[in-house]
C-alpha cells in the first residue's frame, strides 16, 4: 500500500517541534516553508546576497533529519556577540547561503542539503525568492517587513506578499503545488499566525491549490497569544482569519489544547513575545464549519508554553487513517 502523504506548511519555531515527530512515521512527509523572515541572520544575508532567508528553512532541515544531535548541534552553532560580522549567524545559515550562491538557487541548496542531512521527507522554501511580508492594519496603516509588524500597535486586517527585489507578485517555488495537489493531509501550523502561516498560503499559487486540493486540511491552533499579533485571539479566530484571507472555508478539522498553563508559570522576560492563553469558542469554531479535536498537547519547556509534538503527530495519523481524501 502507498504511503500516506502528510504536508506540513508553516515556519518559525513551530512547524520543527511536528516535524522532528512526524518524521519518525511510516508516511510520506513534506514541509512547505516561509520566505519572507527578515529579522536577526536571516534578515542580514538576504540583504547582503540577495537569497531567501534561510533561518527556517535550516530548523525544518535539522527537524526533518536522522543526524547525531553533535552534527545539529554544529549547525545550530551561532558566532559569538564579538565575533565582528559573522556575530549571531548560526553556521547552518551560512552553508545554506553558500550553496544557494553556488547553484544559484535557495531551492536547489535546500535539496542538496536534504541529501547530505538524510532528511527524511521533502524539503520545500515556499518561493525559491526572498519575499516582503506586507500588514494592513484595521485603521489603514501598513507596516512592511515581517520583522517590523510586532512593533505598530493596532490589529492587523490582512497581510499580502511581494518579491523583495522586483515588488512582483510572488511565485510558488517548484514542486510546492503539486505537493498540496496530491497531499493527503494538510497541516497548517503551529506557529505565528501572520508572521509564519499566512506568508504561505496567501502567495497565489498556494492559496488556490489548498481550494482545489482534495486533501484533508488541518489547524493546529497556537497555545498562547502573541504580542502584536493575535491579541485577545479565540481559537475561532485563528481560524476566520486563515478563512479570511483564502476567501472561505477551507479548514476541515483543527486541534485545540485543552490543557492549562499555569499563570506563575510563563517567563515572561525570555518569551515576551506570548501574552496569555487562547481561549476557547466552541460556537464561533462550529459557525466555521469545522471539526474541532481538544486534548492535551501542552509541553512546559524552560518557562515557555509549547506544542508536544508527539501528541500532535498522534493525532494527524489518525485523522490520516481515519478520513480518505475529499470526494469529487
């Protein structure tokens, strides 16, 4: 019997947390990755050699391979503060751009990459070019650069994608819609709703393959809220604006974690970035039309509310045994 075919969109520190627990599954496993970080290492190489960032492409890579933690570890390495220009560049950053240079291409380095790592699954940048995230707040103001939108205070209405060197629309790099045409199963997530999911699914070609596919297509809604982004957010929230922006409902199932995090908990000076928990709106959630799976997926790591990627990773194989892809 053919493998089933799980893909997995996102990016930030999100997505990697699955990834690592999918991979260990007997399926056929692919990551469709953002391009538009601008922010910190990633943010200083495209702007020094015009390439896409590599940042989360280099996390999914290591999340997605069978190599000895040391190997990880080496790539993982960031340059020490006082290390001149090369300070606060993880390794991996910097081979991902060097073999992007030589072949000329982010996509090409990504494979070859996925080779030497013996990642286990697929690889994909979502464009093959560094791209602008765009926000347009409610009251009119735009905010341009991934890396900036935290800062404006206001909500957010959507966000939209241009190539950073030409303004163009943005194109969906290779073999990224076909992955989602013949997907099984489509995870959205976890990770920052505007800044992470949304920089995929609103380039074109991507946002008009998750209307066609026949897949599966499941949320998993983030644990905490997040400064400058999704404050005061419900789960159901999370779910309008992906609907939102993709002009209906396209969402079929999305997970929930029921599992409370204690408030003396969160460190608030290392993740200051998360406000309080979502909250639950079990109405709103069935007003869009979807299956709504609530369980305990929570994982307190080092003050930080997480996703356990195993318990994650459960679930999506059961929603991948349980329901065969959408009929005609």
């Amino acid at each position: 019997m053919s493998k089933s075919k799980v893909v997995v969109i996102g990016g930030g520190t999100g997505i990697p947390v699955i990834l690592k627990s999918l991979r260990q599954e007997n399926i056929d496993l692919s990551a469709i990755v953002t391009v538009a970080d601008d922010g910190g290492s990633s943010g200083r190489l495209r702007s020094a050699i015009n390439i896409a960032p590599p940042g989360d492409l280099r996390n999914v890579l290591i999340a997605m391979s069978d190599m000895p933690k040391f190997y990880a570890d080496i790539l993982q390495y960031r340059f020490d503060a006082s290390d001149g220009e090369l300070s606060g560049h993880p390794l991996g950053n910097l081979i991902i751009a060097a073999i992007g240079e030589m072949q000329g291409s982010t996509y090409q380095a990504v494979q070859t990459l996925a080779r030497f790592f013996h990642v286990r699954g697929n690889v994909y940048p979502s464009s093959d070019v560094a791209l602008t995230l765009h926000a347009v707040f409610k009251d009119g103001h735009e905010v341009e650069g991934e890396s900036k939108i935290a800062d404006y205070e206001g909500l957010i209405h959507h966000v939209y994608l241009t190539e950073t060197n030409t303004g163009q629309r943005p194109r969906a790099s290779k073999k990224v819609v076909q992955t989602i045409m013949e997907a099984d199963t489509i995870v959205l997530g976890p990770g920052s709703l505007f800044t992470s999911i949304l920089p995929n699914i609103v380039i074109p070609e991507i946002g008009e393959a998750l209307l066609k596919t026949k897949a599966r297509i499941v949320y998993v809604c983030n644990i905490m809220t997040q400064r400058g982004e999704t404050e005061h957010f419900s789960d159901a929230d999370h779910v309008r604006v992906i609907h939102e922006h993709l002009g209906t409902r396209v969402i079929d199932t999305v997970l929930v974690n029921s599992a409370e995090v204690p408030e003396e908990y969160m460190n608030s000076n290392k993740f200051d970035e998360y406000l309080v928990q979502v909250v639950h709106d079990f109405k709103a959630l069935r007003e869009e039309e979807v299956n709504v799976i609530s369980n305990d997926f929570l994982e307190l790591i080092n003050g930080g509310a997480f996703h356990n990627g195993d318990a994650i990773a459960s679930e999506i194989m059961g929603i991948s045994t349980r329901c065969e892809r959408k009929k005609e």
